[in-house]
C-alpha cells in the first residue's frame, strides 16, 4: 500500500509499505523507526494509505492517527521473518545518506558471522505502526466512468457516517 505522511512543516512524502495486518483496531505495517516516515510520524502522527488492485478497478483509501503497535506485537512479527530480513533491519540505518552498497554488504557479513545459529534480537530501532482509521473511501470504477465511492467517517459517537460521494 501506499503510506503518505507529512513533516512538521506540512511538506507530504509518500512511498509503498507492506499491509501486514488489519483488524477493527487498524492497519499495521512494520518498519525503521529513525528512517524520515518515522521522523514525519513523531511530530505529526496522522497518516494516509492507498490500496489499488488495478483488474478489479478498485481503490482503498484511508486516513487516520498512528501509534506505534506494542513491543510484544512487532517482537512476535519480527520473530516470524527470515533470518536475512531480521539482520537487515539490524545492518540499515534507513533513509540515511551512506557513501555505497558496501557499508551494508560489510554490515550484512559481519552479522552473518556474528548471529550464526543464534537468535536476532529486535533492534529497538525497529517496529510497527498502526493506522486507526478515521475516514475510509471505497472506490469501485465502472465502465460508464460513474465510479462509485463510498465514504465512512467515525463520528463523534464512534459510529460511521456513511455518504457517496461524486466520481
Ligand atoms: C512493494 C514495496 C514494499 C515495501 N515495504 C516496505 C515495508 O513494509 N516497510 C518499510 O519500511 N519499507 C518498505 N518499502 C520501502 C519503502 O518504500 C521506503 O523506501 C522505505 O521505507 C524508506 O522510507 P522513508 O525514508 O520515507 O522512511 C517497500 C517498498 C516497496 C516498493
């Protein structure tokens, strides 16, 4: 999915993040907690994500408040991934400026040797965020180009307004 996020400033980035779970509590995606979506969520934590499956013509988007998900939940996640995966969150300083691919194939190496046979803690650099939605906009195009979106917004109450809106 896409994730949007915006500085202090108000300056927007986005970039693709992977869903790794949603329930009526949000929608959780795991990453580097130094990297710039990190820095923009610490002073402005609100969030948009878009999910598009192009042969059914159909978008997701949604907004909403982030917060970090609990240790003991990205402790479980980072447990299940792959040996490789783990020690690359260990070995990349995300969205730091690095002088070449080398930095993180000696890194990489290094820890290779390092957690042979051995359980890779979590860096506390590293975690995941949920997305509680606010607003959620379920976007179906249709031939006649009438495309139909349908909009949820939490009210006040807790209960969700539903409205369509234009194409
Ligand atoms: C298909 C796809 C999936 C990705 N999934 C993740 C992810 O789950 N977590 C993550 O941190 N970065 C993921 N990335 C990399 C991010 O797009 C991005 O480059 C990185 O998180 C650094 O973003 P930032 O500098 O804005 O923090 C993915 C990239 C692509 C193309």
């Amino acid at each position: 999915m896409s994730l949007a996020t915006a500085s202090a400033a108000g300056a927007p980035s986005a970039r693709m993040v992977l869903l790794r779970g949603y329930d009526e509590s949000g929608f959780v995606f795991f990453t580097n907690y130094t990297g710039r979506k990190a820095t923009d969520l610490a002073v402005n934590p609100r969030a948009a994500l878009v999910l598009f499956w192009s042969p059914l013509h159909r978008q997701i988007r949604i907004e909403g408040a982030v917060a970090k998900v609990t240790e003991q939940e990205s402790d479980d996640y980072f447990r299940s991934r792959p040996f490789g995966h783990r020690l690359g969150a260990l070995a990349s300083p995300q969205s730091q400026v690095i002088p070449g691919r080398a930095v993180l194939e000696d890194r990489m190496a290094e820890l290779e040797r390092e957690f042979a046979g051995k359980e890779v803690p979590r860096p506390a650099t590293w975690g995941g965020y949920r997305v509680t939605p606010l607003m959620i906009e379920f976007w179906q195009g249709r031939e006649s180009r009438l495309h139909d979106r349908l909009r949820y917004q939490v009210q006040a109450n807790g209960s969700w307004l539903l409205e369509r809106l234009a194409p």
